[in-house]
C-alpha cells in the first residue's frame, strides 16, 4: 500500500509499505480522504513538532475511509460504515516511526468502547487516547465533511474548555483552519461580536464571509480602539500574540490558546493588562470532549449550516503529495484535502 513517509525533515517520499492486519479489537478501514493538517503535519514535516523526532516516519491524523474487515472483539464497527481517524502507530517496516500514520491506503482503528468494557483500554494492551476519537460517522454525511471533522471536533472541545458564551465580544488571532472554525462556530453559537486577525487580506476577507463582523491586520490601531473584549483566542500558539492580548482584555476576561507553544517557557508582561484575567492553554485536544462534539457537528451539516466547500481550498490525487505540502507552505491554502 501507499504511505506518505517524511523520510527526514522537509523531506517526503511516497513509500510502497506493507498493509496492516487488525486485531481483536481493530477495524481494517481503507482510505479514501484525507486532509492536511496546517499545523500539526507542517511542523513534523519540518521537524518541529515537539518531542517527535523518529525519523522516517508516516504522517497524518485527519482521514476517513471505509471498514473493510474487523476482529472478533469488535463491537461498535462493521464491514461498511465510514469511519473517522484511522491511524497506524506500528509497522512491519523496521525503523519505520509513525506521525500518526493516517496518510495510507489502509490505516487501523481500535474499538475503544469494546477495549474499555472488557478492561483494558490502557498502554499495556496497545490503547492510545487518540482511540477515543475512532468514530464511525452516520452514512448520510459526506466523506469531505468527515474529513473536516477531524479539525471541527478538535475546535469544538476547545471552545467548551474556553467557557465562552454566547454574548461575548471574542477575538480570534490567526486565520488557518482552526481560527476560520471558531469563526464559523462562533456565529452559529451566537457569540455576541466577533473578530479576526491575520496578515494576510484573503483570509480576513475569508474571516467576514464565515461571520466574523470584523477583521484586522496585526497592529491595526483599530483593535485597542474597538474596546475591550472578553475572550481573546491565540489560534497560532504564541507567545508574542498573549502578550499583546493582555493589554485588550477586559477586567476577568480570558486570554485563550489554542495551539503547541513551541518555546517551554516565555516572558508574559502582565503590566498593560487588567488586575485580574484569565489564561488558558489548550495543547492538546481533550478526547473525550472532542467525541462528543460530533453530535452538534452532525446537526449543522445535515441543516447546510456547516459545508467542507466553506473550508476546502485546495485537493490533490495522494500522487501529488508534494505539490499540496508546498501550497501549504505558500500561505495560500486554508484547508488541503488528499485523495487516495
């Protein structure tokens, strides 16, 4: 089978790799999208991802595809269903690391429910916390909108984390996928006002047309003059960003990252700020959460009120691999899909 391997940093390779075997508790689920995450699989292309240096590796975490075959213990797959985030952690090749390893012709997918039931969802016995989120996903909903919920799921559990309600003045740092999502979500939770910025125009155009209510590039005096908000939203993972928050967040309002800080530690300048505020950081996606977010995402596709062709810039054949990793890089794709 295909797999995408970056074979060392900036440098990928599409590899003839030997097809998985499920068991007890897997579905075998073969691949037919899978999109690019512009974060997380840009900085393990560049070997910025912290603690993931096993190279070669596989990449990805965001694809869907179809089950093919189960194991005897599985219960909440079966032959047919469209399942959601299959990934290989484990290869026959030896030395071969994984990225998540959903970039693939054929990935697998643990039964968490059924390893939980029968006692042995932990490390012992092969159980990640990513299994929480192997998911089939209702037939009616399309393979691009699946796709998409790798990305929707993880904002969603995020926005609850953040306790943001609606009413409130919010303002979202950064325009990729994750900063568009809170956008769109935003509106459809009723959010009292928000806005977005980012450098570059297409993208804060892009932001207005989600329903934002206004968008502003980085230093635009307008932001501080626009009073004070209650919830600011780092959706890049910077430290340069917290700290010019600081100085538009109301008395108890909160400053919220969303993204993996790169640097294990940072100077935060609390003096432009208010006595009292709140920061929280969000690294990581909290699985459970993230699970059941599916439902209210469910809902919003099937009223039209959430469509991948509001997301989706660009798509490549997986044969074309490097041509999505460098639109990627080029500032000019908001989110990529690969078909296999």
């Amino acid at each position: 089978m295909r797999g995408i391997v970056v074979t060392e940093p900036n440098k990928v390779e599409l590899w003839d790799l030997a097809r998985p075997e499920p068991g007890p508790y897997q579905a075998l689920v073969r691949t037919d999208i899978c999109a690019m995450c512009n974060s997380t699989d840009a900085k393990v292309v560049s070997g910025h991802f912290p603690g993931l240096a096993n190279y070669p590796l596989v990449l990805g975490h965001e694809a869907t595809g179809i089950v093919e075959a189960v194991g005897e213990k599985v219960t909440q797959f079966k032959v047919g269903d469209r399942l959601l985030s299959g990934m290989l952690f484990d290869f026959q090749e030896k030395g071969l690391g994984s990225g998540w390893g959903g970039f693939c012709d054929y990935t697998l997918a643990n039964d968490h429910d059924a390893m939980t039931a029968d006692g042995i969802a932990d490390a012992e016995h092969g159980w990640y916390e990513c299994h929480e989120v192997q998911n089939v996903i209702p037939a009616d909903i399309p393979a691009e909108e699946t796709a998409l919920m790798c990305t929707w799921r993880e904002v969603m559990g995020g926005i609850e984390v953040f306790r943001i309600k609606a009413g409130d003045r919010v303002l979202i740092y950064g325009g990729g996928p994750v900063g568009m999502s809170f956008v769109k979500f935003g509106k459809l939770l009723g959010w009292g006002w928000i806005g977005l910025v980012d450098t570059l125009e297409w993208k804060r155009a892009k932001a207005i047309e989600l329903g934002a209510d206004a968008a502003f590039a980085p230093g635009d005096p307008a932001l501080e003059h626009n009073g004070k908000y209650d919830v600011i939203i780092d959706a890049v993972g910077s430290p340069k960003i917290i700290n010019e928050a600081i100085g538009m967040i109301r008395m108890e309002g909160t400053i919220c990252v969303y993204g993996v800080l790169a640097d294990g530690s940072f100077n935060l300048n609390k003096e432009p700020g208010p006595y009292n505020f709140n920061l929280l950081i969000h690294q990581w996606p909290t699985r459970r959460k993230e699970r059941e977010s599916a439902d209210q995402l469910i809902e919003w596709i099937r009223a039209g009120k959430l469509t991948a062709s509001e997301f989706v810039t660009h798509r490549f054949p997986v044969e074309r691999f490097e041509e999505a990793l460098a639109a990627v890089r080029s500032g000019t794709v908001l989110k990529c899909l690969i078909d296999f």
